[in-house]
C-alpha cells in the first residue's frame, strides 16, 4: 500500500522535468524524507477526518452507547442502570409479544424480498426484449419510488380493507364486482399470515427499482456473449439460463441488500396500515413503543440492538463478499 | 478565490450556529413576559377551545405574549415523544397538557413536575372540584396538575331505529342484557351488532366490559399496585367481553373509532362503546341526536362516570414560572372552563359549571347534568387515569394477543401477570 502513493508523491513533487536537478542535490535528511513522507497522506487524511469523527462519534458512538443501554438494566430515564449482561436480551424471548412481532418482519421480509425480486427480474427481462415504447413503461415502473411509505400505506389501507363481501371495499369490492367472491379475504388481518399481505404495497413500491438495477445488469452483459452463444445453438431461453443470469449475480446480491435491510426495519408501512396493533407488530414498532410510550431505555436499546444484528447479517456477508472480490481483482 | 470560498464557508457556519441558537432559546424569557404552553390540541373543536382561551388569556393579560407551542399528530403521542426530549435536556415549556392522573406519574417520579397544592388551596380547587377527583388525581399526598375538562369513557352509543327494527325497547342496562340484545340484533336485522375499530377501542371496549361486571369499587381497586386479577368475578366479566367481542365486525381492525361510531349513526351498526367525544363527531356527521343515535350509560355502569380529563402542569424549572401560573388560573377558573368545554366537547371538572352554556348540545346538557348530580367515579385505565405507561402497555399487549388468537385464558394470565409487575 505505501509505495504506491510514495512514488506519485514524489512525481508530483519534482515533476518528471526536473528530474536531472535533484540527482544534483544532496541526500535528504531523515526528518525531511518524513516531511516529504508525511506531505502524501497528511492533506488526506485532514480530508477525510471531519468525517471519520462525525461517523465515529454518531454512528459508532451511538452504537456503543446504545449497546451499554442494552446490556443495563435502566428500565426507566430516571434509573441509573446497573450492568445485568445479556438479561435483557434473553428476557426478550421469554415474552409472548416478542416472538410475535419476529414472526411477523420474518414473513414480511420472506414475502417482500422475494416477491420485489421475481417482479424486478420479470420487468426488467421483458423490458429486455426490447418491448415498444420501453422508456414509458420504464418510467411507470419505476414511478412508485417516489411515493413515500406513508402514503402508500395510507392508499393501501383502503385498497385491502379486510370487510367481507356484503360490506366489501376497495379490492374485496373489486373481486365481488367481478363475481370473484372466493378471492374475497382478510388481507392484513388475518392472524398467521396477514403479514404477507402487508408487503404487497412495499412490493408495489420496489418492484420497479429492482427492475432498473436487473435492466442494468442485462444490458451490461455484452451482445458478442449472446451472439456466440446463439450461434453455438443456444435456445432465447438458454442465452438468458447460462449466460446472462449467471453474471447478474452481484446485482442480485445488491439487490437482495437493499431489500432484506428495509425490510427489517420495515416502520412507517406498518403504522400507515395498521397503526399500533398486535396483529401487524414488527419490531420497530415495538422499539418506538417501548421508548417513547413506555419509557424503557433498556429494553428500547436492546431491540435496536438486535435489529443491527440481523441488518449486519445481511450487510457483513456483502461486504466480505466485496472486499474479496476487490482483492482477486487486484484492485 | 480561496479567501472568498473561506469566507462562504463561515458565513455558513454563522447560520447554522444562529439558527441553532433560536431553536434552542424559543422558551427563553424568565421574565414572565411570555408563557409557553405545550399541548396536542391543533384541530377541531380542541384548536378551536384552546384559541378561545388563548384570547381571553391575552386579553386579561396584555402584558404576557402567548406562545402556542401545540404538536400535532397521534392524538398526543408524538406531542408526548417531543416533551419528552424537552424535559429531559431541561429545557421544559411553562406548562404543558397532560392526561390527569397515572399517565403522569412518570413524569412526577423523574421530577418534572412542581406540586400544585398552595395553588389548589389559594384558587379554592379543593372545594370546586369533586372530592373523589381530587383523590384520583393525588400522587403521595399532592396534586401536579389542573383539570380543565372532563370526558366520559363508558358510553354506549346505538341506533334506535336499527333496535326498533330487532324489537329491542329500552337500551340494555347490563352486561348480560347486552349480551342477549346484541344476539337479538344478529338475529332479527343485517346490521353489525357491536361495532369496533382498532385495537385501542377494543381496551377502550374492555375497561367499559370491566366496570359494568365488577362494580366501580371491584374495578377501581383492580388498578391498585399488586391488584388480584385472579378472581372468578374477573373470569365472568372476560367471559362476557370474550361475548360480546363476537358480535364485533370482523374488518374492525382496518378502522378507527371514527368509522365505528359512523356505523351507528348511519344505522350500519346497533351499538358502539366509545368516549364522549363520539357526539362532537356525530354533530360533524350532521346526524339528529334521538333519531340517529342516542346514548346510555354503558351496561352496569349507570351512575358511576368513568372520567378521563385533559390537565395543564407546572414543570420544574419552567422558565416564566408566574405567568405559568396566570395561565393556570385560568383553566382552572369557572370561567375558563366555561369558555372552553363547550368548543372542546367536554364538559367542566368543576361542579359550578353553568349549564345555559352547554345547551346547545343534547349529549353535554345532559352529561353536565349527571356530573353536577354527584356520581361515582371512576378512573378510564386507557386514557391514563388510574395506571401509568408500562402497565396500560401491558394489557394493551394482552388484549392485542388475544384478538390474534382468541385465547381467553391467556388473555388473563397476562393480565394478572401485568397487575402483579407494578
């Protein structure tokens, strides 16, 4: 790593021109060569250092301070806190709500990361084809991005109004029009599996994104692959089976970060839709009623905590991943 | 070309530290020229109310500007999370809106809160106010807030044309006749016999349930700390709300209390139980009270007043301390609350109201009436009366598990197990 940057240091330094010049000089003294040394990396790093110390102190800060509040047992703001380890983290589970609302953003994020990934990839394969008048329909799938959860959720909640069919609205009305009564259901607030219902809007909502960043990888996959592959004898089918969907595997990955770390963290959908209740927990909400209506740090710290968890179980993997294949490049 | 891009640069920083600097001093004073007044009061009938006051605040005191400093949404809660940053960074408003009773306990315990005991003996509080109030809202000894209003939790709200039409009489006037009139409903019309909305309404339901079976002294001593919920009379009185629960509509989840009450009003639904605040929404809906809807103490509960009340406090520390008192004068003032219950809704805490101001609606003549006659009183656990915030969290959580799944048993276990933390 340094004498990369040592040796462009001392081009910029001399300049190639005046190269003869220096060979005249005598040697540098060793505090010079650090002087010189130091003149490579030091504007960087002054560079960079406002921001290592914003991150360090209100990303990683906040992580060890909100980890200490986890690990203690101040369970209301005016309590010290004594140091209980991982009490609070194993009480979690020993709770009927919990687990529930586990259950839950394990359903919706199934659901939602594999529903927005096989619509993404269907979009973008038939945009592919080169279907007529592509940039509309681009645009119109990718419009939902700009909505915010908020409102989606709100337009949403009145399209899956659970109300069976003699009082049916928005889609249940829409099946009973079409005489599709057997269609007719509880969406959301069916008990067990409501909770895949709640991602059809994020679904809505994603599908397009992932359909631009799948479009992106097909059309990065050079034409000459194709071409020589349909010569080979390859069926359409074929060419896009083992040539192009194997090289869109780093998107996939992109894809699949983007979509699991929202999941998880999934709040505004879930309060647009269906407010605070049981039926639609997630832990999120959970956190927030735990912080501000109950007013338990400890307990608010500690389900933030594992929600970084099970972000970094997504996000560590994909950064290994990264720096590898960085490596193995050798850049 | 550098100097310049220098001198931008801390031209920028110069705002950032002004607009800061204003953001941080907003309650600043000490002079008593202003008072800041914290609340969640920003639309209806409470923006209206609370302008009312703000104006004849002013005119009374020309002297102290007054600064509105409500926080919209969550009807409260993020007000809630807001104060709460507030207090803790020491930086609270003059006075802030709270629920009276448990809800501020938290906020009594982390000291926050100044004790309002020489103010209630010096404004003759003690003797305007009902007794029983007083004692609900003393925290170890001393009072922290001042009530201004009061609204009534277990009211019963039906359609008599949609009773008419199931050939039920009279309103049913307990738990049992409810039972039997809502299966009459089912029976004889299309209507929802019990409407509900989300989850909270069902707890708002259950308090209601919970008086009605039990009788105000079993269920006001169900809220004290380490409470036995482990009784057959407990076991009756969910039986009979786990009863009624299934006359309710099945999308009640997807609706809030407004849609629910609407259903009676517009003969969809038989009956709703919901607070007070129900008959300002159905003046907005322009329905006739007596025709569309009309009203009824919820079953079992006739002659008690399950209250709720909207107070305004003293914190520790409040910059204009005297001119938060002025302001609490106010509301605390017959002529205060008569100024603005009328536009909230609610009706006065104190008994010398003067009724000519609330007849122009039938629900609060009459709930006016019932209050100045001296009933009973109980306090509404949803709306932070008579338990403080883990608690009412807990049994929230208890009844949002068993709507999901319908395990009575469970239900109260978990009820039990809520009492006995505290």
């Amino acid at each position: 790593m340094s004498t990369a940057p040592n040796r462009t240091g001392a081009v910029a330094d001399g300049g190639p021109g005046r190269a003869p010049a220096r060979a005249a000089r005598p040697a540098p003294t060793p505090a010079r060569r650090a002087l010189r040394r130091a003149r490579t990396w030091l504007p960087g790093l002054l560079l960079v250092s406002p921001s290592i110390l914003l991150i360090g102190v209100f990303v990683y800060g906040m992580i060890g301070w909100n980890t200490n509040l986890a690990l203690s047992d101040k369970h209301a703001p005016i309590q010290e806190g004594e140091f209980v380890g991982l009490a609070n983290f194993i009480a979690l589970w020993q709770e009927a709500r919990w687990p529930a609302a586990v259950g839950n953003a394990v359903v919706f994020t199934v659901v939602f990361v594999g529903g927005a990934l096989f619509l993404g990839w269907l979009l973008g394969l038939l945009l592919d084809k080169g279907i007529r008048g592509e940039p509309v329909f681009r645009t119109l799938f990718l419009a939902p991005m700009a909505v915010s959860f908020i409102a989606t959720g709100v337009v949403w909640r009145w399209l899956m109004n659970p109300a069976p069919a003699e009082r049916a609205t928005g889609l249940n009305a829409l099946f009973v029009r079409f005489n599709l009564d057997f269609l007719v259901n509880d969406w959301w607030t069916a008990p067990d599996f409501g909770m895949a219902a709640m991602a059809l809007p994020a679904i809505w909502q994603l599908a397009g994104y992932i359909m631009a960043l799948f479009l992106a990888g097909f059309r990065g996959v050079p034409e000459e692959l194709r071409e020589a592959a349909r010569v080979d004898g390859c069926s359409e089918w074929g060419v896009y089976r083992h040539v192009v969907m194997p090289q869109l595997r780093p998107v996939l990955l992109s894809a699949v970060i983007i979509l699991g770390h929202m999941s998880l963290k999934v709040f505004d959908l879930i309060i647009a839709i269906a407010g605070q209740q049981i039926i639609a927990d997630v832990p999120a909400v959970y956190m927030w009623a735990m912080v501000f209506e109950v007013r338990d740090p400890a307990k608010g710290a500690t389900i933030a905590s594992y929600l970084l968890f099970a972000v970094a179980l997504f996000v560590i993997p994909y950064l290994v991943w990264t720096v590898r294949k960085e490596r193995s490049e050798g850049r | 070309m550098r100097a310049r891009r220098w001198s931008v640069a801390a031209g920028a920083l110069g705002l950032v530290l002004v607009a800061s600097g204003c953001g941080g001093g907003g309650g600043g004073g000490g002079d008593n020229a202003q008072v800041e007044v914290f609340s969640w009061w920003t639309g209806g009938g409470e923006e209206a109310g609370l302008n009312a006051l703000i104006e004849r605040f002013e005119t009374d005191n020309p002297e102290i500007g007054f600064v509105n400093a409500a926080v919209a949404g969550g009807s409260g809660s993020n007000a809630q999370a807001v104060l709460e940053g507030r207090l803790q960074s020491q930086d609270p408003p003059d006075s802030f809106q709270g629920h009276a009773g448990a809800e501020l306990q938290d906020y009594i315990e982390a000291g926050y809160l100044s004790p309002l005991d020489d103010f209630f003996t010096e404004q003759g509080l003690h003797e305007a106010l009902p007794d029983q109030l007083v004692e609900q809202i003393t925290y170890d000894g001393s009072v922290y807030s001042v009530p201004v209003n009061i609204h009534r939790s277990n009211v019963m709200w039906y359609n008599p044309s949609v009773l008419e039409e199931a050939g039920i009489d009279a309103p049913p006037e307990t738990p049992e006749d409810l039972v039997a009139a809502l299966e009459t409903v089912a029976e004889e019309t299309d209507a929802i016999p019990m409407a509900v909305g989300a989850q909270w309404t069902v707890d708002h339901l259950l308090e209601s349930v919970l008086l009605g079976s039990l009788g105000t002294d079993a269920y006001n001593a169900l809220w004290e700390p380490g409470a036995d919920w482990d009784t057959p009379e407990v076991t009756e009185a969910l039986t009979t709300f786990e009863q009624i629960m299934e006359h309710t509509q099945e999308e009640s989840a997807a609706e809030d209390w407004q849609e629910a009450a609407r259903r009676v009003a517009d003969g969809e639904a038989a009956f709703n139980i919901m607070g007070d605040w129900a008959a300002g929404y159905f003046d907005e809906l322009g329905a006739v009270a007596g025709e569309d809807y009309d009203w009824a103490a919820s079953p079992g509960t006739e002659g008690t007043y399950m209250w709720l009340s909207d107070s305004f406090t003293l914190p520790v520390g409040a910059p204009n301390e005297e001119a938060a008192l002025t302001w609490l004068e106010l509301v605390g003032s017959q002529e205060g609350q008569d100024i603005f219950n009328p536009l909230k809704g609610s009706i006065p805490a104190r008994e010398d109201a003067d009724p000519a101001n609330y007849a122009d609606s039938p629900y609060l003549e009459s709930a006016l009436a019932e209050w100045q006659a001296g009933p009973q009183l109980a306090g509404s656990f949803w709306h932070g009366v008579t338990v403080g915030n883990r608690w009412k969290n807990d049994v929230d959580t208890a009844v949002g598990l068993y709507l999901g799944d319908g395990d009575l048993e469970a239900l109260q276990d978990a009820l039990v197990t809520a009492a006995r933390a505290e």
